[in-house]
C-alpha cells in the first residue's frame, strides 16, 4: 500500500514544473530519454506518481537524480507539459523533504531565502570587519596579513563542523529512504559499486555525455573540476603555510592550480549564466531562484579566487585583499548552505546512484545465477 | 449566371449537399479543384467500422452529383473571389485549362499509353506510383476525362495523334467565370498531416516509413501493387507497426486536436492487413484509443481478438537498419514502463487531419472567421452547426473539424438544410 499525499502537485508546483497536469501519459518522454533505463524508467512515471500524490516511490527512488535535463523530454513531449521541468522541481522538493528541520525550506521560499541569503552575506562580512588586520603588508601581497591563518582555521573547523553534521545527517534519511533491506547487499559489492559510480558518475560523469548537447556536459565537468581544484588549491596553500612555510617556493603549486582552477569553474559558471540568460532552451528557459543563486555564487567563487591569485602573482596589495574578502564572504555563503540550496545535489546525487548501482548490480548476479 | 447554391469542395460534404439541395429544387454549382470529384473517400479502401468498400459507396454519389439536372460540376476550378450582392454573393470562379475538351474525351486513356512522359508521383496514389504527364486521375474519376499536367508535358503532341476523338486542345487557357448565387456551401475538407514535420519519424527519408493514407491506397480495390508491399525492395510486409496519433493531440507541431479518425482508420487497416497478408503481425502503437461511434467500440475489441496487438505507448522516435528494417523506440506503459526498442518491417503513420484556412482569402468584404485550430468557425454550433460568421455562408464536412466519414454526411445535411432556410427566408423577405 502506497501512502498518498493529495498536496503533493501542488507542493512540486511551486517549485516549477507548473505545465505537467497538461501531461496524459503518453509515454513519448521516457522514450526519447537517453539517460531513462529498462529498470528505472522516467519522467512519465515520476508524473504518474506526482498526479497520483505517491511521494514515497518518487523519495526512495533514484530516477530524479539520473535526469540531467538535457531537454530532449521538453523539446519533444506533444503536450508541452515540460517533463524535465518537473525532474528539476521534484529535485528541488525532494532537497527540502530531506533538510533536517527543514532549514532547505528557508533557501527555496521567496522572501526568506532573500532574507537568508543578505543575513548570511552580513554575518561573514561583520566577521571579516571584526576580525581583519587593518595594517596589513602593503609591501608584498600576504592574504594572512590581513586576515589571520587563526581567524581562518577556527571558522573553518567550525563551518566544517556545521555543514558535516548537516550533511552526514541528511545523507542518513537520504539513505533510509532508499535502502532495501531484502537485497542483503555485501560490503565487497557496496565497494565495489562504490568506485564505479566515485569514478563513472562524480569524476567524469559519463552518463551526462549521453546527452545530445555536449557542450553543457563539459560546462558541467568545469564546474566540478573547478570547484574541486580551487579546494586543492586552498587547502595545499594552507598547508604549506602551516606545514613548511609562509614564504616557501612551494606556493607556486597552488597558486598555479589556483589560476588555473578558477578559469575553469569561470568557464563553467559562466557558460550556464549565459544559458540561462540569452539562449532560451528547454532546460535553461526557467530558472528556480535556487538556481541564480547557486551559479551566481560558482561564478563568483571562481572570479574572486582567479583575481586573488592573479593578485597576488603580480603583487597588488588591496585589490588582492578585497578579492579574498569577497572570495571568503561568498565561499562561506556557498559552503554554508551547501547541504539546504542546490549544491546538496552533490551529496545527494552520488549517494542515490551509488545505492541504486548496488541493487542493479545484485540483481544481475541474482539473475544469472537464478 | 444564375444558381441558387455554390458549393466549394466536391468531397463527399460537397456532394451530399449538392444533391440535397438539387433533389429539393435548387440550382447548385459545385467547383472542385482537383480534375476529378470524390475527394479523399472515393480514394480509401474501406470504411469502418461495417468494412464497406468506400468506392462502392461513394461512386454513386458521384455519379448522382455529376448526372443530376440541377446540379452543375465544375472540376480543375478554383472560386477565386466571394462577394456579398444583396443577401446573396457574387463569385468568380477560375477554371484551369486541362487541354483536354471535356465533351469530346471518352476516357479510352489511349493518350495516357502514348505519352513518353513518366511522372514521379501519382497524386491519387499518394507517390506510391508515377503517372503519366497526360492522366486519367483514378480509375473511377468523374468526368472520366483525362487532364495534362502541363508544367510536366514535353509539349511533343504524341497524346494528340493517339487521342481517337481529337480531345486534345492545347489551345485551352485560363477562364474566368462570374456568376451570382444566393447561398454559399463550404466544404473544403482537410489536408493530411505532412509527416515530414515529426523527423523524428524518418518519413520521406526512411523508405519503409510510409503515411496511413499510402497504405489505405495499397489496401484498395484499385491498389497499385495488388498487394501490400513495403517501398523499399518490394518485399511483401511481414511485421507492420502503426504510429497513432501522429501530427494530432502535439502541440509540438501546433495541431493539439484529436484528428477522431486515425485509431479507426488504423484498427480497419489492421483487419484489411489481416484479410491481405494472413501472416503477417500487426502492432498498433497507441496513446488511447478512441472508438467512440456507433459499433466502434466492437469493431476495436474484434480486431484485438483477431490477433492485431495493441501497444500503449507514444514512439518516441524511429531508427532505419541497413535492410530497410525500422527500430521503433517507446515506453511499453502497460509492461512496467520499461523503454522498449521494437523491429518492425514496414511503419506506417498514422496522420492526422489539418484544417484549410487558405478558403476565408476567397471572402471579400466579409471575414469567413476561423476558430483558434484554423478550421472554420461555428457561430452557433450547438444550435445552428453551419452557420458560419458570414451571413448565408454555411460549412460542411471537415473543414470546420476533423471528423469521421458518417458525421460528415450528417453534417452535409445540414449545411443544406440550413441553406434552404436561408434562402427561403430572403426569398419571402423580398
């Protein structure tokens, strides 16, 4: 027996999707879907379920996080009902279902995300007011003479501390939802589907290429590379100032990684901006505020952070201070909220597929030796 | 000159108007742009759901129409101009020459044997065939009188040495003709669905992809091929898929209607297919299917049990093989909404029915209005079905929505009837 939640369209409506009662079933969308499979089949059957008010099968399934609405769905359905559009938006009820005391629903309401998102931008700059070095060297650019190595260490142990127990805490119910007892998976195979998707799904993600626009796949590979590398980046400059030395030739390494990395997540963040402005395509022709917000945010991470390290290489004192103001106000921002806005489809993604991978790949076993 | 009633479009809502009114009385000119009347019914095999064969049904009606003292036909002519005179219209009407004297021609298509000419495409057979430049358009065409496709001809004369009544006249050229009538008819029929606008479906580039009228021909009593094979190498079709409800209920090629027709037409090509390939397989891809007339419903559960298999599921998209052979693509949704990927050897689509606005530039004046799917307007259409926004101006048939052959003879009457009134009332008024 399936539990039915008769607000739940009207619920996913909000957060988009506001064509799909248009939908009759036709099944066109699943068909025309490269990335649906033989054993999970969307979008129809996430409308089906949406129309019906059966959230369970929608929560514990992997489909919303297989779609990376290339589009095809919306371009093609005969009802204009926008198919992709209510992946996108059960993505974004299925973060707040997951939020622990509900705090993602403060980043996807109207007013209160505005408010969230000024409250947290205040909070990170009245930090960095209280506790910058007014004098810092003005001589040779040193980001840590302005704002100390300490100041930076401790609201990091404890932003880290806040967004782990957010995210681990998510991820569990996450986990609660879709774990089947009876498949008596063993830890051997839960690695091994574990490296797979790590690789196959997070690192090159394979299965977007399937879709027919390859451009927005590298543009999606940018973000990730370049988000990952500017973290390598700040981590390996921390550590060589902690380990070895503030003034060690080492620093070449992150800074480099740094420029480099920045560009990269420029490009990416840039390319969906762009998207979403000037080209209206199916995917990119509405966008959630939830979605601004998140790009915004990437593309700013990565402007602050390739200007810093620019900076720094050409030894601009406050133009370089400025950059790593912003760069920490925005990173604290992104960072923060990670587990409740759209970046938690980062944790939620990987999870979900990898869970799904290990059933798919026992029932293969089960069937062959059945 | 003089009639009472001009009736736009000899299909079978222009004809079963004409001879409704011309049985009560009036004069009736009935133009048709193609050389020869009958419209799309006399080119289909069957009817559903009773199996009738259409050209026995509708050659009578030709006949009637073409013989009928108080019917005038004029074929291969456009009404070019409609404009109010009185309560009634002045029209003017192009006849296109077929430099053939109609009078004179026996349709004994010696011409049609003489001419060197080989044209690619045979509009009466949907280009399954050729024709020649000089035609008889179909076997059963009224006037049985052949026409020159001119922009074709080579102008070599070897139609008019063979011609045994000296028909031929080259010598023809465009006629005007003016006339006045009381009362206006329009029955302008629909235009199939080009099938090129889904590419996703392959046709006119994938051989063995062919439209739900191309197989009504190859089912026909007067078929090309006197059986039913697939276009690539004619091989005899073994497996044959129908893609329903293409060009309708799609807002993706802007035509979000159910056509009405095509889950009927599709389920009596099935049973034909049956009765002509007795080994074959036939699968219909369906979204629903709509049998909802008088003995559908029946006639759709007995094609079910005759072993026609019914899948419920849109094609997304179709992939050609090296052999000519087709993948289709769809959700199976009644089998776990699995993505299937089917072979079939021959596909045929089943189009839907388009309106044709281009008959309200014809009205001057006065604006024939359309409703929002392009097909005329109904001004009252629960009380007065054929009124149409132009006072004395009815429609009949199709043209003011998709429907079936039955609904549209019951619309025919009352266009007619409609009309009588009309004039009857300006008659006592003046």
């Amino acid at each position: 027996m399936e539990k039915v939640n008769p607000d739940f369209l009207d619920n996913v409506k909000e957060m988009g999707a506001f064509d799909i009662s248009a939908c009759y079933s036709c099944g066109n969308c699943t068909a025309v879907c490269p990335l649906s499979t033989e054993e999970y089949s969307f979008p129809r059957k996430m409308i089906r379920y949406s129309m019906l008010g059966i959230e369970d099968k929608i929560l514990s399934g992997p489909e919303l996080w297989q779609c990376y609405y290339c589009g095809e769905c919306t371009d093609t359905c005969p009802r204009e009902a926008d198919p992709g559009g209510l992946m996108m938006a059960l993505r974004r009820y299925t973060i707040r279902q997951y939020s622990v005391g509900k705090i993602a629903d403060i980043f996807y309401g109207g007013t209160s995300s505005v408010i969230a998102w000024v409250f947290l931008s205040l909070v990170a700059i009245a930090g960095l007011v209280y506790f910058h070095n007014p004098t810092p060297n003005l001589q040779r650019v040193d980001p840590l003479s302005f704002i100390t190595l300490d100041f930076l260490h401790y609201a990091g142990m404890v932003l880290g501390i806040v967004i782990a127990f957010f995210a681990i805490a998510q991820l569990v119910i996450m986990w609660r939802s879709l774990y089947k007892d009876e498949m008596h998976v063993t830890i051997g195979e839960w690695w091994q589907s574990f490296w797979d998707i790590l690789i196959n799904e997070v690192f090159i993600q394979k299965t977007f290429n399937e879709c027919e626009d390859k451009n927005r796949y590298w543009a999606h590979l940018a973000l990730l590379w370049g988000f990952l590398g500017l973290f390598l980046a700040t981590i390996l400059a921390f550590g060589i100032d902690f380990l070895i030395s503030v003034d060690s030739g080492l620093k070449i390494i992150p800074h480099v990684l740094g420029i480099v990395s920045g560009l990269v997540l420029l490009y990416g963040s840039g390319y969906y901006l762009y998207r979403r402005y000037f080209i209206k395509d199916s995917y990119s022709k509405y966008s959630h505020h939830s979605d601004w917000v998140f790009i915004w945010l990437m593309f700013l991470a990565g402007l602050t952070g390739f200007l810093l390290d620019l900076f720094v290489w050409i030894n601009l004192p406050w133009p370089a201070y400025i950059a790593f103001a912003v760069h920490l106000v925005v990173v604290f921002d992104l960072l923060l909220t990670a587990p409740f806005a759209k970046f938690a489809h980062a944790m939620y993604r990987p999870l979900a597929l990898w869970i799904s991978k290990t059933y798919s790949n026992k029932e293969k076993v089960q069937q062959a030796q059945a | 000159m003089e009639y009472d009633v001009l009736v736009i479009g000899g299909g079978i809502a222009g004809m079963e108007s004409a001879i409704n009114l011309g049985e009560a009385g009036y004069k009736v000119l009935l133009v048709e742009k193609e050389p020869s009347i009958g419209g799309k019914m006399i080119l289909l095999s069957k009817v559903f759901p009773t199996l009738d064969c259409a050209s026995c049904i509708s050659t009578p009606k030709m006949a009637e129409t073409a013989h009928h003292p108080n019917i005038t036909t004029m074929t291969y002519s456009e009404v070019m101009e409609v404009k109010r005179n009185g309560s009634g219209f002045n029209a003017k009407i192009l006849k296109k020459p077929k430099y053939v004297n109609e009078s004179a021609c026996t349709g004994c298509q010696d011409c049609e044997r003489a001419c060197p000419v080989n044209v690619k495409y045979d509009e009466f057979n949907f280009d399954l065939v050729g024709r020649k430049a000089v035609f008889i358009p179909f076997p059963q065409a009224i006037p049985k009188v052949a026409v020159i496709d001119i922009d074709n001809c080579i102008l070599c004369g070897a139609c008019e040495r063979a011609c045994p009544a000296s028909a031929i006249d080259f010598t023809q050229v465009p006629e005007e003709i003016e006339v006045n009538v009381r009362s206006v008819i329009v029955a302008t029929g629909f235009k199939l669905f080009p099938a090129e606008r889904k590419p996703q479906y392959g046709f006119g580039k994938f051989k063995n992809v062919i439209n739900a009228m191309q197989m009504d021909r190859l089912l026909a009593p007067t078929r090309p091929f006197n059986t039913v094979l697939r276009p690539s190498d004619g091989k005899e079709a073994e497996n044959i898929a129908y893609v329903l409800c293409t060009g309708s209920r799609d807002r993706t090629v802007g035509n979000p209607l159910c056509s009405q027709i095509c889950c009927m037409y599709s389920i009596k090509q099935a049973q034909l297919i049956l009765g002509a390939l007795p080994l074959a397989d036939v699968t219909l891809y369906y979204m629903d299917i709509r049998a909802f007339g008088k003995g559908y419903e029946e006639f759709y559960k007995q094609t079910r049990d005759m072993g026609v298999q019914f899948i419920k599921g849109r094609v997304a998209k179709i992939e050609e093989r090296e052999n000519g052979n087709l993948i289709l693509r769809y959700e199976d949704i009644e089998n776990g909404g699995r993505v299937q990927e089917t072979e079939h050897d021959l596909v045929v689509l089943s189009v839907g029915l388009l309106p044709t606005p281009e008959i309200t530039s014809i009205f001057k004046e006065e604006k024939l209005e359309l409703d929002d799917y392009y097909y005329v307007k109904q001004v009252d259409e629960d009380l007065s079905p054929a009124r149409t926004s132009i006072e004395g101006v009815f429609v009949a048939g199709t043209a003011y929505g998709p429907k079936d052959i039955p609904d549209t003879i019951l619309s025919a009457g009352a266009a007619s009837s409609e009309a009588t009134a009309y004039m009857e009332t300006t008659r006592r008024q003046k």
